[in-house]
C-alpha cells in the first residue's frame, strides 16, 4: 500500500505575522496626530479671533464686551465728576451782560419801542402806466435788504421780519413776490420789526441811498411803505439751528462787536 501523503502546509516566515500589524499602527498613529495637531491649531485660531460661529455664543460674546464696555465708561464718568467737583469755583457770570448777548444774537425774547416798517406790493391795475412792467411792482429782495441794514445801522438791538427773528446767519431770498426766510415761504405785505433808538433808525432809513430809491419807485409805481412808531414790540426768540455750515468767523472776531 503506498502511504499517503501529508498535506503540505504552507507556512509563512516568522517575521511576516509582526510586520503587518506595526505597519497599520504607526499609519493610525500618524493619522491621529495630524488630527490632533489641526483641532489644536483650530482651537488657537479661534480663540485668537474670538468669532463664535453659533449665534448664541455670539450674543453672549458681544453682551461681555458690551458689559466692560460699560463698566469703563462709568469709571471715566465718575473719575470726571471727582476732577469737577474738586474743580475751583468761577465766579456767577453777570446775569445783564447774559441779557445783553442773549438779546444781540436772538437766543432770548426782548421786548421795548421800536418801528414797524412795512413794504407791500403796488396793485396790478398799475400794469396800465406807461413803461410800467410786473418785475416794477414788486418788493424785491435788495428792497428788503436796504431797509433792514438801515435799521441796524440805525441802531436796532433786535429785529424780527414776518415774525421771525433776524439774527447773524440769517438769510433769505425772493423769488417773484414770494419770500423764502428759515425754511418758510411768505408773501406781502412784508412786515419789518426793530426794537431800538425809534429817532437813530428813522434817520438811518432817511439816510439810505437804497431805501431812497424804493421811496421814489413807491412813489411812482404805488408800492406800499410805511413806518410806524410802537412803545412796546415784543420780538420772539430765534428758534432755529445757528451752526455755521459753509462758512466760520476768522480767528479774533468778536460776534457781538
């Protein structure tokens, strides 16, 4: 009987069962530390830019901030009202020289004598003279301007024009017989205030080239003038913005002077 043979077996060197498994662990090894190493740097960028990326964490970022925002701001705030109070005390400016300039520059209503002065347009019948047209028988602005320059040169203290009080940066312009004061649209008759010397202003408005010519203009055309002395004008204060946008006082210039 022929014996039979053994199956042959195959067997592997003793090194190959090692070397398989040390090659998996070192490439998870690596693995692992390169995640480790980018979640670390990940963490170091956001901690650096302080961005949370979930509204919620966003809002309560922003509220601490907002938080020692405020704690700082009412440290400087009583810091600065520790440096008043321990501030010397200045003297009580003088209550009439506050009267005076308050009254210059319009911030404060005045009262006291004055004139009224009152220019009105010629009627449109007047159309019929001859060499007559409309542009002669309106109040134009340079009108205005004459009569008002003569009462301060006169020496008005206040002035009002249809009620509004005329201070330094006031300005107004005519377009036709419509007048544009302070952001209002008025028309005639167009009344002039000025509380004052009554007796310094009628000869300043006497003494007026300008306010001469619309006399004569008055005279021919039939624009309306008239002056009439008050005992009593009551002017009210200036209510609107007085800050200088295109234009300021050069350095050393008095307002009130």
């Amino acid at each position: 009987m022929t014996p039979r043979a053994l199956p042959r077996v195959l067997r592997l060197p003793a090194s190959g069962g090692r070397f398989r498994p040390a090659v998996t662990v070192a490439v998870v090894a690596a693995l692992v530390g390169l995640l480790f190493s980018a979640s670390a740097q990940l963490g170091r960028e956001q901690s650096v830019l302080r961005q949370p990326t979930d509204l919620a964490a966003l809002v309560q970022t922003e509220s601490d901030r907002v938080a020692r925002l405020t704690g700082q701001v009412d440290s400087l705030r009583s810091e600065v009202d520790d440096l008043a109070a321990a501030a010397p005390v200045h003297a009580v400016e003088d209550p009439d020289a506050v009267q005076r300039e308050g009254a210059r520059v319009g911030t404060i209503p005045v009262a006291g004598p004055g004139l009224r002065v009152q220019l009105d347009d010629a009627p449109p019948s007047n159309i019929s003279i001859p060499g007559v047209t409309v542009d002669d028988l309106v109040v134009h602005q340079q009108d205005l301007q004459h009569v008002i320059n003569a009462l301060w040169a006169g020496g008005a203290e206040a002035m009002t024009l249809q009620g509004e009080r005329v201070i330094m940066t006031s300005a107004f312009r005519c377009s036709g017989n419509i007048l544009l004061l302070h952001g209002k649209v008025f028309s005639p008759p167009y009344v002039i205030e000025a509380v004052g010397d009554t007796r310094g202003m009628r000869r300043a408005l006497d003494a007026a080239p300008g306010v001469q010519r619309y006399l004569e203009w008055a005279q021919s055309v039939g624009l309306g003038w008239n002056v009439r002395e008050s005992s009593t004008l009551e002017l009210p204060a200036y209510t609107g913005s007085s800050e200088l946008q295109f234009a300021q006082l050069p350095a050393g210039t008095d307002p009130l002077r």
